[in-house]
C-alpha cells in the first residue's frame, strides 16, 4: 500500500512573508543577528548589488537569499524555492524592503527618539520595536543612519525588521524626515578682523525701516513656498537674514518669531527653529 507524501510544515516566518507578499511588499528571511544571509558563491562579494553603500543592478537573481535588501522579493515561486525553504528554517525574523514597497521607516532607536519624534514628527502608522518605535510613511527617500542620536531612516537600498502592522493611520512622508538627511554647512567661526566703526555710532545703518520689513518678508515667503528640504531652507534663510541684519541691531524678537512662526508652519519644531539659528549665528560669528 502506498504510503501518503508527508506533509511538510510550512515556516511560521514564511507564512508571515506570503502574507506581506499579498500586499506587494518584498521580503526576506533574517538569521540571527539580524541580519541577511551571507552570500553565495556564485555571487560573491554582491556582484548583483547587495549593500546599501553600492550600485546596484537591479534586484537579485540568485536563488538563494544572500543580497540583503536587493534580494527581497514578492515572488511566492522564488520564497517557497527549496534555497529559500533552507533559509526560513533558520530565520528569526521577516524582513523587508521599504523602498520598493512605496515606504519610508524612521527607526527611533531609544525612547530620547521617540519623545523626539512626538513633537518634531507629523503623526503616521506606529510599530513599536525592542527598543523603541518605526514611524512608517507613504513615500520613498533616500536611506541614512544617525541622522540625529537614535534616528535611521529606511527606505530605498535598506531593510527593516516586520515586527507587525503596526497602529494608526499611515501618512505622506513630509518634508521634515526629507530634511533630516540635508546636512547643514560645517560651522567654522571666523577668524575676528578690525573693523572701522563709520561715524553716527547707534544709528541703523538702513536708510529706511521698509528695508528691513522687505527683508523679513522675503525670508517669510522663501521659507513659505520651500517643497522640500525645509530644514536647510530655513537654516540658509536665517543665515541670509542675519548676514545681512544681525550685527545693526535692527532685528528684534518680533522679526524672529515671524521667521520660525514660517518655519513651523512647514513642519519644523521650535527645537529645530532655534537650533538653526544658533547654528547661523554662529556661522556668522555672532
């Protein structure tokens, strides 16, 4: 008589894979460590792409799971594969590949990051993580790590951990995480130089009070209509504003609550706000 196929059971890690692949997200199994599998031999040293710090060449086409985010994919032939199988045997966890899935993961590392991302961040789907929380947008970005203490964005050329749906509704990835990879000039304080002080010691040197209204309201209006990068925007408009303004006196705390009122407006925190204009005048040697 013959006996029956048995029946093999299916990875617990795997069925959560298929079922994110339902969703058009791609994925792949991490080992221990979080981490990829390594690679192999017929792909050595990633020449399919693999690591985020290289060019890739497209998505991986080696049957077995060893390109980190390059090898993540939504094909159920491809992750059922008996190399696939092997790996979600060993798996500890599912991961997946913001970028090609539409997506962006702020990875707040601790609860500093968190607190942080409460009150500089636009409200978006949560999931909590060991540690702290992944803040997922609609959107895709470059990816970065440390982008401030605690912070990594996710995105394109990455992978996340799949540690649940997550709560709340999903947004828009804003301009504010958009910013967070613009780095700021390097502040280098000049170097003092004498300077002739022109008679009428006290006395604006702008002929009318219109020049510097003119001046704040430009500023308003350039951070105002910014589409991206409203962080370095803002920085280069204080720093423009106090280039020109910030050694007569003229400015007053009225004209720089108007500035980071515009700023806010955009998205940026007052913490932000003030950082940049500390960062400015400092530039500036103020």
């Amino acid at each position: 008589m013959t006996q029956p196929a048995p029946v093999r059971r299916v990875p617990d890690h795997l069925r959560t894979a298929l079922d994110l692949t339902d969703a058009g997200v791609p994925v792949l199994p991490l080992r221990a460590g979080k981490v990829p599998f390594g690679n192999c031999r017929a792909c050595a040293r990633n020449v399919c792409g693999g690591r985020p710090n290289m060019k890739s060449v497209g998505p991986c086409r080696c049957p077995a799971p060893c390109h980190g985010w390059a090898a993540a994919t939504t094909d159920p032939a491809v992750l059922s594969s008996p190399a696939w199988m092997a790996a979600w045997r060993r798996a500890v966890t599912v991961a997946y590949h913001p970028g090609a899935a539409g997506l962006t993961v702020v990875d707040l590392d601790d609860a500093a990051a968190v607190n942080w991302a409460r009150e500089a961040l636009p409200g978006t789907r949560t999931v909590e993580t060991t540690r702290g929380e992944h803040w997922i947008y609609r959107g895709t970005m470059r990816s970065a790590n440390a982008v401030r203490p605690g912070v990594d964005i996710k995105s394109t050329m990455s992978y996340a951990r799949y540690l649940g749906p997550g709560t709340g509704t999903m947004t828009v990835l804003p301009d504010t995480v958009r910013a967070l990879t613009v780095k700021e000039p390097s502040l280098v304080r000049p170097v003092p130089h004498a300077v002739a002080v022109p008679a009428g010691v006290g006395e604006c040197p702008h002929r009318t009070p219109a020049y510097l209204e003119r001046g704040i309201a430009m500023a308003e209006q350039r951070i105002t209509e910014a589409r991206s990068a409203v962080h370095a925007t803002a920085y280069r408009t204080f720093l423009a504003v106090l280039s020109t303004h910030g050694r007569c006196g003229c400015l007053t705390d009225a004209h720089m609550t108007r500035l980071f009122t515009a700023a806010q407006a955009k998205g940026e925190s007052p913490r932000h706000c003030a950082d940049a204009w500390t960062n400015a005048r400092t530039r500036l040697g103020l």
